[in-house]
C-alpha cells in the first residue's frame, strides 16, 4: 500500500504506470556497483523514483577531479568516503527509502553475496575486470544487469537478462586496457539516465528494454545509435545458462 | 557481395562524418580484407589522435582498440581477421568504452 505522502511525492510518475506499479518500485531492491560517475545520477533518480531498498558500494574516497561529474558529491566532501556523502545524498533526497551505502572493493570472494536477493544490478564501474565480475555475479543469481560506460562525450548503454540476451562478455570479450579517461559530466548524466530509465522500465513492465541493443551516444554530434547484439553460444560466462 | 559498415562516434568522424558504407568485396572475402579495403580505400586510420595520446585502431594487421561486431558478434569470437563475410553481412565499428 501506498501512503498519502508516496501518493503526493510519485504522483507525476503515478500518472504514467499507475499506483500498483509505484508498489512494485517500493517493493524493489536495486544494487549499484559504483557512486562515482554513472552511479551519481543513476542513484538519484532511482531513489528520486521510489526505489524501496538501494545498496551503492565504492571504496574509494572523493577527490576534487571527480567533482565534473561526480553529483552524489561536493566540495567539503573531499577526502572522506563516497559513501558517505552518498548514503547522505540519498537519504536527504527521499527519507522514505531504505539505503544501503557500503565502503568495499568488490572482487570474487565477495560480490555474490553484495547482489544476493537484488532485483537488479546496475553497472557504475569504471574498468571491465570488475565489470566482468559483476556480469558473471548477475548470471549466477539470475539477475538483470544494467551495464553503462562513458568516455568524453561518448556513452553506451546495454540491458543485460541473464538467460535471453548476450552478456557483457558475448560483446566484450577482452577488457580495454585500464587507463583514466577524459570526460565530460553531463556525458555521466546522459549515460546514467538511460540506465535509470531502463530499471524503472523493467521493474514495472513498461516499455521495451535495451536487450540485445547496445545503445551508443554521440554527445560531440548529438547522435543516438543503436547496434543489435547476438549472444555467443559459447560465452564463457553465460552460455547454456 | 555488398556488406554494410556502421561506423560509430570518433570512428565515424575519422571517416568525414559517414556513418554508413556499402563495401563491394569478392566472394569469400574476409574480415581482414574488409580491414584493409577500409584502410586502404575508405581511409580508416590507424590510429586517431586525441587530446591526449591516440586512439590506436590498428597495430599491424592486428585490430587494437576498436571493438568489431559482424551481424551483433564479436569478431573475436568468431574467427577474428578470418571471419568470413556473407553478402549482406553489417559489420559495426567503434571504439572501446569503459568508464563510469
């Protein structure tokens, strides 16, 4: 059941899907891999939606060049926690969700049970090794994948069900070699917006998702793209599952 | 046989902004000549400068950082610079993204 005050505060969304699935998004538990570029905004307009139940894990601390992009953040937060500000940020934007904000470096002893019992997984890293680890965490546990990545003013966006559409490796065979990367904020905003809408979609049932569909933005031209995708039969992280 | 590249982001701009190629190549071309056709013809670079550094596409015949898809496939995961290409076959180009 919806509150007065949920009814108040989601009522322009509420318009669109109606009230049933506003619940479903109370309902739902999302985990975000990242609070830096990407998972700034992504995490904002999921908690600003009504997602009931978010966990965001970083592990590293705020540094003044992440502050062109990075939003969850601000000056004074320099050199604590992005957690910190994070768990903050989110609380002070909607009280009426529960977040999880964790300060850990996923690797492969721990990232099965950071996303046990999510609905979705939203990708806000920024290399492939972690990436994959996500990937392969989110077939295991049958769980949709939002995977996002930005360069400059360029993005690219995919929705990721694990058992119908290609993962992250039947693309992306080899990592890029790890490297710092220019970019642009809004490019973060872009990018982090179409993953957002993308859960949203899928936790409600509206719409048509990003799946098999590599979504490619040319913010230098102002350019949308879109590129079909094939799984590979023999993905080493996904095939026959 | 006619096969369709799509260029995307600073690969279609390297190209002059095209973003889209109808390639004439003979029967049981491969991905390798469909490479150099591109090179040696269309003027694909072998690498792109940036701001900072290059984008280095080609490092020989090798394919470096430039993501390849044929029909929604990583050339990689098929048979690489021997892929085989069909008549009507699309083959997508564009450079590796990983940040967040």
């Amino acid at each position: 059941m919806l509150t007065e005050n949920e009814l108040k505060r989601y009522e322009r969304q509420i318009r669109i899907f109606g009230e049933a699935r506003q619940e479903r998004l109370k309902n739902a538990r999302v985990f975000i891999a990242g609070a830096g570029g990407l998972g700034s905004p992504v995490s904002i307009y999921l908690a600003a939606a009504g997602i009931g139940r978010i966990r965001i894990v970083d592990h590293e601390k705020v540094e003044l060049n992440n502050l062109n992009r990075q939003i969850l953040h601000r000056d004074e937060d320099t050199g604590k926690k992005k957690v910190v500000s994070a768990l903050e940020r989110l609380k002070k934007l909607n009280p009426d969700i529960q977040v999880e904000a964790i300060s850990e470096m996923m690797d492969e002893n721990n990232v099965l049970e950071l996303v046990e019992g999510f609905d979705a997984i939203v990708d806000g890293l920024d290399n492939f090794y972690t990436r994959y680890l996500l990937n392969r965490a989110a077939i295991a546990r049958n769980i949709a994948f939002f995977h996002g990545a930005i360069n400059g003013l360029y993005g690219q966006a995919t929705t990721i069900i694990p058992g119908k559409t290609a993962c992250l490796r039947c693309i992306f065979p080899e990592p890029p070699p790890p490297t710092t990367f220019p970019v642009i904020g809004a490019t973060c905003g872009v990018i982090g917006c179409i993953q957002a809408t993308e859960v949203i979609k899928y936790l409600v049932r509206i719409g048509s998702l990003l799946e098999n569909s590599l979504l490619l933005w040319d913010g230098l031209n102002g350019k949308i793209d879109q590129i079909k995708l094939e799984r590979n039969p023999d993905c080493i992280d996904c095939s026959g599952k | 046989m006619k096969v369709t590249v799509k260029l995307f982001l600073l690969i279609r701009d390297a190209l002059g902004g095209e973003g889209e190629i109808e390639v004439r190549l003979n029967s049981g071309a491969t991905m390798s000549d469909l490479l150099s056709t591109l090179r040696e013809e269309y003027g694909l670079p072998d690498e792109i400068p940036l701001r900072r550094g290059v984008l280095k596409l080609f490092e020989g015949k090798e394919v470096k950082e430039m993501v390849v898809l044929k029909d929604g496939r990583n050339f990689k995961l098929l048979e690489g610079l021997e892929t085989k290409l069909e008549n009507g076959a699309v083959v997508a180009l564009f450079p590796p993204l990983f940040g967040g």
